[in-house]
C-alpha cells in the first residue's frame, strides 16, 4: 500500500498546503489521487521531492498490507 503520509507532515513542517502546489507541481488529478493513496508516477514524486528539496523519504512511503 502507498502512504503519502509522509508528504502530509512535510509539508505541514513547511507551512505549505497541497493545493499552493497545484498547476506549478502537480495537477489537481495528481492531487486527487495522492488524497486517496493511489499510485502516482515516480516523475510526479521526483518534481515533487525537488520542489520541496526533500528526499523520497519524505514524500511516500511503502506498507506492507
């Protein structure tokens, strides 16, 4: 299973909100689907590890089921 928990807390540890990176990072899909743990391209995880100068770590992580 794919857990952006992570990426929730980094960005609460920002002060940013999801939606202040849409249409510059992601698009509202991607946003919408990171919002259900669905699997996004690992481009997608990339822009979005750049954009906050976080490692993956730090956006997603992989559970076990």
């Amino acid at each position: 299973m794919i857990s952006y928990e992570p990426l929730h807390r980094t960005l609460h540890e920002k002060g940013i909100t999801m939606s202040s990176m849409r249409d510059t990072v992601i698009n509202s899909r991607t946003q919408a689907r990171i919002g259900r743990n669905e699997s996004v391209t690992l481009t997608t995880i990339a822009d979005i590890c750049r954009h906050l100068d976080v490692p993956i770590e730090k956006v997603v992580r992989i559970e076990r089921i």
